[in-house]
C-alpha cells in the first residue's frame, strides 16, 4: 500500500475507525488517530460539548473549555476539513451555478462569495459556461455527487430561473440576482430606491426635465427603475417629461433616442435617467456628435457603474453601483446559516445600492 | 445514528470497508457494499484489469471487458466520485486560482475549464475576488485542505505570476494567461501571429500606410503584437508609417492620439491596427468628432474582441478573439493528462486566434 494510499485514508479517518482491506486476501491495515471522541471522553464531556469547545461556541464555562482544548493539544487532535465534514456532516463546500458566461454580474457576485467563504473554511465549486439545460442539470448532479453543503444559483437578470430542478436537491439554495421562487431566500439589489436616488440626485442639483431612457420593458429591472424615477418625480411635485422610453439595453438604443429627443425641435429635457451603463454611454455619443454639452446642457446618470464604461465616457458618468460583491457575500453567509440550521426568513432581500457620482451631473464629483 | 450520517459514511466507503465506532461504547456499525474488489475477484481477474474493463481503458480481449462489465452489473457496483477518489488517489476536484476580480479574462477562461471538466467528471473550486498574496495563499492551503488533484492558476496578463508560491504543492499546475514559470506548462495566445495576421488583413484590404497604437510598454502582450505587425509589413515590402505608439490600454490613449495624428496636417495613415478593443473605440471616436469616416478614409482593427465594445462601436469593430474559452479547456485537458501521469512536455503554448471580420475596414464583413 502505498504512503499517498495511507495519507489518504488517515486523511478520511478523523472522527471514524477505518478499516482498510488492501486486497481479498492481505489482512487489513488499521489506521487511528485521536478523535473528537478521544478528546471528549478525556475531558470528561459530551462530543457536542467538546466540538463546541474547540469550535470556540456555544455556552460553557471558561474551566471547561479551557480543559477540552488541553486535552485535544494533548492528543495531538487535529480536524481537518474533510473529516470535519464527517463529523459534522457536512464537506465545507458550496457549489456556484451560472448562466452568466459573460461574466459582467458572476465574477463580481462570485468574488464576493470565495472570498466571504474562504474566510470561514468553505471552499466553492464553480459550474459556468453551459447554457442548455441539459448540461447544467449534468453540472448540478456533480456537485451533488461532491456532496455540496449548500448551493448559490446566481444568472444575469433577477426575474429568470436557471433552467434547473432544484425541487428534490435537498440542501439550502439561495439565490443571487436570479429569480428567487416562492418561499426561498433571494439577493438581488434595490433597483426601485436606487433609481429613486438617482433621479433625487439630478432633482437636488437643480434639474427639472428629466427623461427616462431604459432598457426592455420584459425585464422587472426596467419596471423598478421606471418606478423609481416616477416616484422620485413625484415626491417632488414633479410630473415626468415624457413616457419612459424602452428599448434595447445597448448603446444604440441610447444614441438614436438621444437623437430623436433633440432633433424634433420641441421642448427639450435638462437630464436623462439613463436604464444602464450602456444605454447612457450611446446617449452622451450621441450629444457630442450634436455639438449639445454634458453635463452643461443636459445631465446624464447611468446604471450599473461598469466601470469599463461609466470611467471611459466623456464626461465619466455618474451612475448606480448595484454591489454585487457584497450581493454574493452577503448570499454566502445567508447560506451558511441556513446549513448550520439557524432559523431564517424566506423571501427577497433587497440590498442598497450606491450612486457613485462622477462628472455627467455638473456638481461635486466624488471620484 | 442518523440516516444521513450512514449514508454519509456508506458514501466514503466504497473500496475500503468502514467501521463507525458511533460512541466510545457502543458497538460498531459496519457498512458495506459491492467494492471493484469484489468485482475483480468474482470475475476472476485483477483489480487493475477489473477497474480498466469498466473505465473502457487498457488493452484486454472483449470477452474480458464483457464478463467484468456482466459482474458489475449483478453486484449493483456503483462507482462514485469520492470512492473512485480513495481507489484512484483522487478527488476528481480542481482548484482555479485568479487575481482577476473584473472577469473580462476569467470568465471566459472559468467557462472553457468548467464545461469540458464537466464531460469528465471533473469539479473545479473557484478562488477569485482576492489581491492580497496572504488572502490568496489562504485560498490555495483550502484547495489543498480540498485535496485537489491539480491546480489552474490564471490572471490578467501573460507576463506576471500570481503573489503564490506553488513550488510544494506537491500536485500538478498548469498557467493560463499567466506568466508560466520555467518548466511548467502554460497556455497563452498567440499575440505575435494575430497581430501579423491583422495587419495583413489590412494589407490585403489595400491598406499601405499601417499604424500601430497600443498599450503599456511594460506588458509583454504589447511588444508581441507590435513584433507581429512590423513582421507582416516587412514580409509585404512596408516599411512602418510611424513608430509604435504605446499609452495605456484606455480609450482615452486611442482617442487623444488619433486626433494627435490627424491634427499634424502631415501625411496621413489610412490604417490604424489598435492593441486593444478600448483603444480602437478611442480612435474610432476621434474620427467620428473630426468627421473622418471609418473605413472609407481609415480601416481600424482592434485586439479582444470584447463584443460589448467592439459591436457597439459605430462601425463595428474588425478585431481579434484570443479563444479565452478554447485555452481553458485545453489548460484543463493536459492538466488531467498531468494527474494521469501521461506525459507531457513542458514550456508555453501558443494558441491560435482568429481575426473576427466587421465593418471598421472595409471589405467583406463575416458577421
């Protein structure tokens, strides 16, 4: 047998006897060391006590605890993590599944979950790049087969489900700015106040015109931005200046609105709202084509704060920062509660966002 | 003792019989099924040659494969991934370790990995989101703590290393779009043949008076791509129109010395082959506010193929796809080769791009 076999069993032997048979005939190996449960009964305390000692949780006294953590130094007691899974029934992983191959919102919601995790000794799986169900129902049965402790579904826009049956997984499941079903527990940012703010931040700085140019009206993120920006109006006693336009997410639906807007001789606004980054970048082309100033003549805000575009345009835009590393923390730690058996509350939590103010609003830039 | 603590243990004890020792009195419980032990034996062969039947590997006569195969099937064995870990000596885990929190590079990269691991049965940990070397050399001893049987280390440009030391790993490293230490296996594009290959795009186009704006001069990615467009003038007779210009790999760098170029009244390229997509768009901005028209009066070719860029860009962008996905998977691939123990020559490969044809040159677009 060789030394990697042995390592790899002693390696899963913590906290169980194993007993090796290294062929039909051979007799087996033995492999032992200390246990939680040679550490407990040393002490004199329950296992539970005793993982609660090591574990630096739970209520007892200082004597006690101190006496455990002698007696595992004693012992040479060593967890590891996945013999702590043994024990503790769980294998300190999660698994990530996207639909996201871009990357533009996984990357940021996966950063902020591996490192939160990390902190805490659980490691993540990551199932990216499929895209028919088929294949990422396959990814999914492999980080069952990994016996996942938990699983974080995130996508690309908070109102679709991945295509993939969760129904019978039997472990926790949140979900990241992703369609989060009936009775789970969902992350996704506050897109109805921060457009609300976005649109308060042109009001303060003296605008009163402000048209909202967005995305396609079958995404729940264009309502809720829409819905902010009216609700922004009429806190204000302000009425829109005109319908929100919908369109596609892209430069050119901003670029050729922003040129409608202007040519048509009529009234013109002081500000647009622009749905994303994207659509406020083909806005602000469109004026420096036309000779017309941002932010002297007309203020834009973006959302999204990618910063690939927001810091490109001239003049930077002022735009929403949706938080998407702190939308996969925060989902990670949800999470882990929720395999850890604390009581949480299903439904949708909505996390701030930030405005991240640069120089397409006039005012004070903070960056 | 629990169901899922049974099913957890009868889970670990494939190919080793486990004994559970529940409490320190209480008798042991003994879970055990169809091993590839019992397979082997009651198909009258070795255990190697039992295990190879059923993988479909080795050489052995049909009748062979077809009796292993036959017993299997009447002992119900099922192999699965953390027993075939403890037969094979492996996890079927890889760790992927980026400084890349931005995704432009990862992503792509994460997905190629991600999906073709899937085929084999393979999971991949993901560690993104951190800078710090400390946090990211966390992140590497859980892979370990994980028992991964490889490592995918990638990052943000060809020449730097990630902060980690993996010299006692002990397990198998391959780089992707990262610096590849002497002897290792890495995986890059091919820089210097895409650009020659761009630029003689632009030749074949009837371009003769080529320029080269690009990026920082410390990244070896820049000199690759200027070295490939001096090769493709001199094998065409050219001399360059202007030196190299380096700048950051910003819009603002293409922007500024388009006009620069276009304002000196001297003689003017009409060709301008850019090192990155944001630079391109830079240019093409420039052009568009001095009203020179892209490609009648200059064809422009870019370098990433970064679509949100270069398909918003008016007229979309010529460029280059460096095949992200395509290196992560062949990465992923002769890593597995490596942890099979098949062997595999050191150094850096160069892999092919392709020249995505759009509308900023002329000539015929192909999408």
């Amino acid at each position: 047998m060789s030394k990697r076999y042995l390592n790899l069993v002693s390696y899963f032997a913590e906290g169980v006897k194993i007993v090796v048979s290294d062929s039909n005939s051979r007799p087996a190996t033995v492999v032992q060391r200390a246990t939680i449960r040679d550490v407990a009964a040393r002490a004199g305390v329950s296992v539970t006590t005793a993982s609660r000692a090591l574990n630096e949780t739970g209520r007892m006294s200082d004597e006690t605890r101190l006496r455990v953590q002698q007696v595992a130094k004693e012992l040479d007691y060593r967890p590891n993590s996945m013999a702590r899974g043994l024990v503790q029934q769980r294998s300190f992983t999660l698994g990530l599944l996207t639909d996201d191959t871009y990357g533009r919102f996984t990357l940021p919601v996966a950063a902020g979950l591996s490192s939160a995790m990390t902190d805490r000794g659980v490691s993540v799986f990551l199932s990216a790049g499929e895209k028919e169900p088929k294949r990422m129902q396959l990814n999914l049965r492999a980080m069952e087969e990994k016996r996942v402790d938990g699983l974080v579904i995130t996508g690309k826009r908070i109102d679709r489900q991945l295509p993939v049956d969760v129904s019978k997984l039997g472990m926790p499941v949140v979900y990241v700015y992703s369609k989060c079903p009936q009775g789970s527990i969902g992350f996704v940012p506050d897109d109805f106040n921060a457009a609300k703010n976005a649109t308060q931040h042109l009001i303060n700085l003296g605008r009163r015109k402000i048209v909202h140019i967005t995305g396609l009206s079958s995404f729940e993120a264009a309502h809720l931005r829409k819905a902010g920006w009216l609700e922004a109006l009429d806190e204000n006693g302000l009425a829109p200046f005109a319908e929100a336009i919908f369109g596609n997410w892209t430069e050119e639906h901003g670029y050729k609105t922003a040129y409608g807007l202007f040519e048509s001789g009529a009234d013109r606004p002081d500000a647009i709202f622009c749905g994303n980054d994207q659509i406020a970048r083909g806005v602000v082309d469109a004026f420096a084509h036309m000779g017309i100033k941002v932010p002297d003549d007309i203020a834009i805000v973006g959302f999204d704060n990618w910063e690939v575009f927001a810091k490109a345009t001239r003049p930077p835009l002022t735009t929403v920062d949706m938080g998407l590393t702190c939308l996969g923390k925060s989902a990670g730690l949800a999470l882990l509660d929720m395999i850890e058996g604390k009581p949480i509350e299903s439904g949708l939590r909505k996390l701030n966002c930030r405005l991240v103010v640069r120089q397409s609003c006039g005012g004070e830039a903070s960056e």
